[in-house]
C-alpha cells in the first residue's frame, strides 16, 4: 500500500473483500527507538514511502550424538546436508552437538556421523537412553539419518552388549603364559565350565578368548604374551593336549608346576606340596613332582615315570589332572562334550597392554588384573571384526559380568589315605561314606587309599571305626590325610632345618634331651 490515507484504504479493502479476494493486513509501530521480529524492517514517522523489505528469515540444522548411557560423543566426525542442499562437516563439540546455521529452506536433512574416539562406558551403569533416532553402533559403514530442521535432534547410538564371565581364577603370574591357579581357592576351570554352560543354553552367543599383559616390556612381547595366555586358556578348554604341553616347554616355567602342585596339595589334598613358589628345583620340589607322578598313576590307573623330573609325560599328567576336574564341573553343570562356537577362525586374539584399567572391568585396575584372559561371548549379528581393533571394541562395548555357576562345585571323587593317630596305614579297613544325597560301602586297599567315584553331595563323610572325617570343602577330588607329615613353613625363611620324617611308633618314647640336641644344633646352623 502507499502513503496512509484512510479513504482510498478503506474503499479498496471494501472492493478486494467483495471479490472474494484473501486480505493481509501488517501492522507496525513506527517511532524512533522501534524494536522487535518482523519480516520488515523498522519504519520512521519520516518515512517517505511505506514499502516493506524482501522477506529474509534462517532456520537451523542441529544434531546432539549420545550413546545409550547418555555420554556425548564429542569428536565423532558429523556431516550435516540441509535440505537447500547446504553441507557442513566438522567434529562434535564436547557435548556431542553440531549444527549447520542459516538454512534458508525447512524440510527433512540428513546427518552422516562417524565415530571417533569414544569414551568408555561407564561400570554399573544401566541407564538406557530414549530418541526417536536410535541406531546399534556401528564399527564400519557410517551412521545415516535423516532429522528435520529446527529444534535440536537427539541421535542415541546403542552400544552392543558383551558378556564377560567372572575372571575370578584367569589371572597370570608375572611374564607367565600358563593358566594354573594362583590362590588356593582360584582354579581357572570353574570359569572356564561357566563359560561353555552359557554358550551351551544361549545358540546365537559366540565365544572370544581375549589375552591380556601388564605394561612391563616392549609392545611385541605384550602382544606375544598375550596370545600365548588366550592359547593356553583355549587348549585347557577343549582339551588340546599336545598343543598345551608344546606351550608349556616353550612358554612356562618351574613356578607354574610349583602353583599346581601346590594347588593339588592345599585343594585336592594330593602329597605334592612344594613348600614355596619361587621357580627353584630343589630336593623337596622334586620329592613333591615324585609324589604327584605316583599319585597320577593310582588315581588315573596309569603308568607315567616317577623320577621327579618334570618332562614332556609329567606336564601332560599335569594337564589331564586339570581336564580331569573341568569334567566333572561340566557334568554338574549338565554341558556335554561339544566344540565351542568361536566368534573368530580361532577363537582367540590378543589385545597386548593396549587394554589396561578399564571401567566396566572393576579387577583390570590391578597389576594382576591386567595379567588374564577374559571370557567374552558376543552374539553373533555384533557388525565387529578383528579388523577394526581389540581396543576399540573395549572402548565401545556393554560389559555384563557372568557370575561363575555355583554347579560347577558338584559332583566329586574321594581319594584318601586311612592311617591311626601315630601315621599307621589302616590296610583291609571297612569303611562307610555318608553325602547328603547318597551312601557308600566299602573297603580301604592295601596302603589303606579310599577310592569313591563320582559322588554327589555337598560334603562327605567318612566313617572308619570310631573315626569320622568331615569333609566340607563344596568340591573335592581328594581329600586331606590324617596327619600332615610337614610343619608349616614360613616362605620368607631360606634356609628351613627341618626335614620330612616318619611319625613315632605307637610303643616309642620321645627322648626330650636329643629334641634339644637337635634344637641346639640347628641354632648353632643358623648362626
């Protein structure tokens, strides 16, 4: 409209009103000091004419990336396309948003985002985050998504979802590449028993056996130590014999039959305490090998060479004592005798020192937290592969422990050595064993070894006479004999006096005097 005059106004708003015509009417308030939005811009009183400005408006393209524990995605690499065709890429800031500003036109645009670095999830957090643009996580092709214009547009990435089985007993010793039980009450093959269960009852799972290292050395030998553990870690599970006895010359040392032999010993009450763990080979460890050798070949019924040297026979009885209780763990867990499902040609990878401290991995905080191997069952449609990198599955991944099974403590073997309170063998002696589940009869042989198979029960007694033996222990293979032949030792103390010897005689005297000899001389020694 032109200049105001109210005549000519109001007739041809009469006349475009008659004829049908759509009216628009703008209102301003025009004076010095005008402010406000509008399509025009501010008009003064001196105004000579009253035309309005072109319309000139903007809107925005904005994207927020999170993953499903509301953690931003900052760095991920974001590609925003408007829909006047407008493009922009840049990294997200630290909160995860990136936008693309004066986009003339309104309308559906597209995001293209490739994650970068991500921060891992956070342990103990299951808070699951809600958007209409929800997407699994994708280790290879980028995310693409369309969003509309205007107000910020939330885009959750998913993270795939990893059980990991309690690594409680699959730790290592230092610079160490076999899997035996560092702590009296730590075996590895409870774990390993969990682990098969699982896959057993859950089809589409697959199984990943990850080596882990400390930092101590160079990247290569990591990495290499670590492929030995997941090695090892897999021959025990299925029972490559060979493959782990070539493993164990190559790769393990005197420390790691002293942890077995002092495992059997404390555990299942076998006569092989070595005394210490330091890797020396002395009279008494080789005492213990020889006493683990005849004790393999009563248990076993077999027939390997006692001569206390641990060689290629020795460590392959050593590995088929281990096999031997993952068997009976997976009978109670009701596992039968199948090939796992691998989540790679074989099964194992190494993730060297790359993988240290981990927040969705509580023990890996430790120095020997770092030294394992972990039980990871992924399901199978997880778009990973090894291509993409051990460690960056790690940062990306959801980590649910498995808690090992309580089954795996079932059924069990009683080996035991009948002997009176003075050390004597009890030969040909009738003897009854009671479990809260069944009841057995019978006879000790002639070293007085009790021999009962496949028990099942929670605990064990055994009644000899007037005698009875308890035995609470959740699972046994042997239990203890009567009477410990050797004192407790201190593991600080190099040079102990004190040597193995039989029990006095039932009818012998303890002559007092030569026990302070004996005490005197042994002052004198370590003086």
């Amino acid at each position: 409209m032109g200049p105001w005059d109210g005549d000519s106004i109001a007739e041809r708003l009469a006349h475009d009103i008659a004829s049908g015509s759509l009216v628009l009417i703008e209102i301003h308030r025009a004076g010095l000091g005008w402010s406000g939005e509008g399509s025009a811009p501010p008009r003064h009183v001196d105004d000579a004419l009253d035309v309005p400005a072109a319309k000139a408006w903007s809107t925005v393209l904005r994207v927020k990336v999170i993953l499903d524990d509301g953690a931003p995605l900052s760095g991920a690499v974001v590609t925003l396309t408007a829909p006047d065709g407008q493009t922009d890429e840049g990294p997200a800031s630290q909160r995860g948003e990136a936008e693309l500003a004066k986009v003339t036109s309104e309308g559906p645009g597209r995001v293209v985002i490739r994650p970068g670095q991500v921060p891992r999830w956070r342990w103990g957090d299951e808070t699951m985050i809600s958007s209409e643009h929800i997407f699994d996580f994708s280790f290879g092709s980028p995310i693409d998504a369309d969003i509309a214009t205007g107000a910020t547009r939330t885009v959750v990435l998913r993270r795939p979802e990893i059980e990991r089985v309690d690594g409680e007993g699959l730790g290592f010793a230092l610079d160490s590449a076999l899997l035996v039980p560092l702590d009296d009450h730590l075996a590895p093959t409870p774990a390993l028993a969990t682990a098969l269960a699982r896959l057993h009852r859950a089809p589409s799972l697959r199984l990943l056996i990850v080596g882990h290292a400390s930092a101590e050395g160079s990247a290569n030998s990591n990495d290499e130590l670590a492929r030995w553990r997941a090695a090892c870690t897999r021959h025990l599970l299925v029972g490559e014999r060979d493959a782990w006895v070539r493993l164990a010359t190559d790769h393990g040392s005197p420390a790691d039959v002293q942890r077995l032999l002092r495992y059997l010993a404390r555990v299942h009450d076998w006569p092989t305490e070595p005394t210490r763990v330091d890797g020396s080979v002395d009279a008494r460890v080789e005492a213990a090998v020889s006493a683990f050798q005849s004790t393999y070949n009563r248990v076993f019924d077999a027939d390997i060479l006692v001569d206390g040297v641990v060689g290629v026979e020795t460590l392959g009885a050593l590995f088929d004592v281990q096999r031997h209780e993952l068997r009976h763990q997976r009978t109670a867990l009701d596992v039968p005798e199948e090939a796992p499902r691998w989540f790679s040609a074989t099964g194992v990878a190494s993730a060297g020192a790359r993988v240290l401290v981990h927040p969705g991995i509580p023990p890996s905080r430790a120095a020997a937290g770092q030294r394992r191997v972990d039980l990871l069952l992924l399901d199978d449609i997880v778009t990973w592969r090894e291509s993409h990198g051990l460690d960056r599955l790690y940062d990306v991944a959801r980590f649910r422990t498995i808690p090992i099974s309580p089954l795996t403590m079932g059924r069990s073997d009683l080996v035991v050595q009948l002997v009176d309170h003075y050390g004597r063998i009890l030969a040909n002696e009738p003897y009854r064993v009671v479990t809260d589940e069944e009841e057995r009869e019978g006879t000790s042989d002639d070293q007085g070894v009790v021999v009962e198979r496949g028990l099942y029960g929670s605990f064990a007694r055994l009644v000899c006479g007037e005698a009875v033996i308890v035995v609470d222990e959740p699972y046994h293979l042997t239990t203890k004999q009567r009477h410990d032949l050797v004192p407790p030792r201190d593991d600080g103390d190099e040079d102990a006096w004190w040597t193995d010897a039989p029990l006095p005689a039932a009818d012998d005297e303890i002559d007092d005097d030569a026990l302070d000899e004996d005490d005197d001389t042994a002052d004198s020694e370590s003086d």
